[in-house]
C-alpha cells in the first residue's frame, strides 16, 4: 500500500499537477485519501523523500513539500551503481568520448544566434578563472553542461550529468595534485584553445569539424587527467 500511494504522488509530480515547494495535503487528509494508515502513509514519504521529490519537515509545524526532480540525483545514483560495479575512472571517460562529440555536432547543426552568444559569454567566464584553478575547473565543466543543454536533447541533458559529476571530482583531484606544473599548464591552455575554437566552429555550422575537434580534446583530456593511484570510480569518491 505504502508504493501504491507513492506511486500516486510521484505521478503528480512528475506530471506537474503538484508544484516545486507546494505543500503537500496534511496526514490526516491523505490518510482519509487513500484510506492508510500513518505508519503506511509515512512510509511512502520515505520512498519519495529517499527519491528526493519531496522533503519532510517532523514536528508541530512540520509536513512534507515538493521538490522537482534533478539531473543531480540521477547522476548520484548512477555514481553509487559505477562504484558498487568497480567501474573504472577510464570506462566514464571512453563514455564521454562516445556521447560528447555527436552531440556537439547536433548542436553545430542546431544552433541558433542565442546559442552562439550564450556560448561567448561563457568563455569570458574562462577568461576570468584563467588564474584561479579550481574555479577554472569549474567553468569548464559548466561549459560541457552548456553545450548539452543547447542540444536542447533532455535525454542527453541527464546522461551527460552523470558523466559530468563523476569527471569533475576527478579533475579537481587531479589539479590538487598536478598544480603549477608545466603539464597543468599546458593542459589548461590547450583546453581553453578547444573550447574558443568548438564555439567558432558551431558557429560556423561546421558540423564535422565540430564533431572531430570534440572527440580529439576529449580524448587528450582524458590521456592527461587519467592517473595510477585512482583507477576506479570507488578510489575517486573515497
């Protein structure tokens, strides 16, 4: 009974009938809903709160709220499944190379005056963390982020998240430790070359020159930031 009624809500929410921050009915309400019990009806907002749609606050002045699904708690769970697997770091990477390059060749296809724009101002961003590593880190990843996200492909949007979670936490393990040396630096340059020159070949619509370009600075990236003492997902996130 517990899933039936979480089933239910979760219908609700995915479906957008019950909104972000909308509280939801009181216990007694959805008790005399369903027609459950309180230890039924509470267990299913365990189920939902364990799948992050809903967020519940105990106590008199408590209950439970909505929350819209997010790309970060697909990409967590797909982390807990790489490590429970023993996936290893070059395994997430080789998926990059094989999602990455198609779909920005989708977007060179696709793009719009707004995309290009939208692009440009995230490498000022680039510009601007030049000399501040970890946040330089960031910005990278924030502009793989927005390359998906222009594809306007939602399905592409979640997978590349999870990718993206994992192949951050090993990039900013990596500067941490490869900081101020000549392979960092060269590193970073010929990555900050890929990035200016993907925007100008999108633009351009040149799909397949976008495409290769892709799969080569991908596949550079992870020849650099691959290392012996992290070989699995597990080493990483332990």
């Amino acid at each position: 009974m517990a899933e039936l009624v979480a089933g239910h809500l979760r219908r609700q929410i995915v479906r957008g009938e019950l909104s972000e921050g909308e509280a939801l009915p009181s216990e007694a309400a959805l008790m005399e809903q369903f027609r459950v019990s309180r230890p039924t009806l509470r267990e299913a907002f365990r189920v939902l709160e364990s799948e992050s749609l809903i967020s519940v606050r105990r106590g008199a002045h408590g209950g439970a709220r909505v929350q819209v699904p997010d790309a970060d708690v697909a990409a967590r769970y797909a982390g807990l499944i790489l490590e429970h697997r023993g996936t290893t770091l070059e395994d997430v990477y080789e998926a990059r190379i094989v999602i990455e390059p198609p779909m920005v060749a989708l977007l060179a296809e696709r793009r719009s005056d707004a995309d290009v724009a939208r692009l440009r101002a995230a490498l000022v961003d680039h510009d601007a963390a030049a000399d501040e590593p970890l946040r330089s880190i960031r910005t990278h990843t924030a502009f793989h982020a927005l390359l998906t996200e222009l594809t306007g492909n939602q399905t592409l949007k979640v997978l590349s998240g999870m990718l993206e979670r994992i192949i951050e936490m090993a990039n900013l393990a990596h500067v941490e430790n490869d900081l101020g040396t000549p392979a960092h630096e060269r590193a970073s340059r010929k990555g900050l070359n890929a990035h200016r020159r993907i925007v100008d070949l999108i633009e351009a619509g040149d799909v397949a020159g976008a495409e290769e370009l892709w799969r080569r600075h991908l596949t550079e990236a992870r020849d650099y930031l691959l290392r012996a003492d992290v070989k699995t997902v597990l080493d990483l996130m332990s």
